[in-house]
C-alpha cells in the first residue's frame, strides 16, 4: 500500500463565506445548515487516490498518487487576521473562497492575494472557489469575473456547493494535481522549523485560537 504524501492546504476567506462547510463536506460528506463562525483555525484532513496529477515527465505524478490532505480552515473575521500567517506557513496550497450573492466577499480576495504574494511560499499553488453555486438565481459575481481573476493569478477557479456538494471534491483534487509531488516535503518542513509542524497536528479534527 502507497505511503500517502502529505499536502498542506489553508482556506482564506471573509466570515460566512461558507469555509468550514467545504471542509466539512469534503472530509465527512456532511453539511450543517447553520455552524458557530470559526475561532482562530479549524483542522481537518482526508486522504484519497488522484490520478494523473501532472503533465511532467515523472512517472509517479502521472500515475496515481495518495494525497493526505492537512487542512486549515481559517476564520474570517478582522479580529483573527493577524492569525494567518501561522497556518499559510508552510502550506503547499492556499484556497481562496468567496461566496457568488456577496460582492464584497469577492473584492475581500485581493487582500489574501496581495498578503500571500508578500508573505507566503514562492511556490504556493492557488485556488479561487467561488461557493454557495446552489443559489444561483442570488447571484450577484459573475462566474466570467471570477474565472478571470483566478487567472490573473495564475490560479485555478472552480465554483461548488458546500450544501449541495457540487464539485467540492473536485476542487482538492484539482489542487492536489497542481501540487508538485514532494514526498520528503514533511522532513524539510520540520528541519526548517525546528520541530514545529503546524501540517501535522495529533488529532484529527480541533480548533484553535
């Protein structure tokens, strides 16, 4: 049995854009219609099989690949902002999550972005999750909008449903094939940090503040 490669992902977003319930629907393939916002950062992690992660010439990325998903959920109010760079340090992927009926959550991603082009890792792979699809007849951003910015950053867009668990998994696998495969990533992290690896914690699902 293959040995699962850790990949590290953090979610960023405003408050109530539906960050948790992504996590939740992808871990558990459960959602909560009403959930307490997010202290600090929620932990959860899954592993599954992808295939056919890259176009390189590695046999391995094109083959299939168990990914463990470490994965930060982040809150999104002001108070806890200054919180973030202990959970994107490190990450190998960052989503960042908006929900299509609230412009401003929207216009809100241009601030992650800028933070995470200033502070985070050089090679960090992004994602731009427009979510809440299921009320499409509120929509107030249009999917060309996101689309485009997603690829004024390089990133890849994909729009879900956290509710209706519209494409939800499809959005961690479309990170973990942009992910290069990194398998000793976890020994490096450690020496760089001293032994302190926030990708790792002990349990499988805790909060944090």
């Amino acid at each position: 049995m293959s040995t699962a490669e850790s990949v590290k992902v953090v979610l960023l977003g405003d408050s109530g854009v539906g960050k948790s319930s992504l996590c939740l629907r992808f871990v558990t393939n459960q959602f909560r219609p009403y959930s307490e916002a997010t202290i600090g950062a929620s932990f959860m992690s899954k592993t599954v099989v992808v295939r056919g992660l890259s176009d390189d010439d590695d046999a391995v990325a094109r083959g299939e690949r168990h990914v463990g998903f470490k994965i930060w959920d982040t809150a999104g109010q002001e108070k806890y902002r200054s919180l973030a760079p202990m959970y994107y340090r490190g990450s190998q992927a960052a989503i960042l999550v908006y929900d299509i009926t609230k412009p401003g959550s929207f216009a809100a991603l241009r601030d992650w972005a800028d933070e995470l082009r200033r502070n985070g890792p050089s090679d960090l792979v992004l994602a731009v999750c427009g979510n809440k699809s299921d009320l499409r007849e509120d929509r107030l951003v249009d999917r060309r909008a996101g689309e485009e910015y997603a690829s004024s950053l390089g990133a890849l867009y994909v729009e879900t449903s956290a509710k209706d668990g519209d494409d939800v998994e499809r959005l961690f696998v479309d990170v973990a094939r942009r992910v290069p495969s990194r398998s000793h990533y976890e020994d490096e992290y450690l020496a760089e940090d001293g032994g302190l690896d926030l990708g790792k914690p002990d349990v499988q699902s805790k909060k944090c503040c």
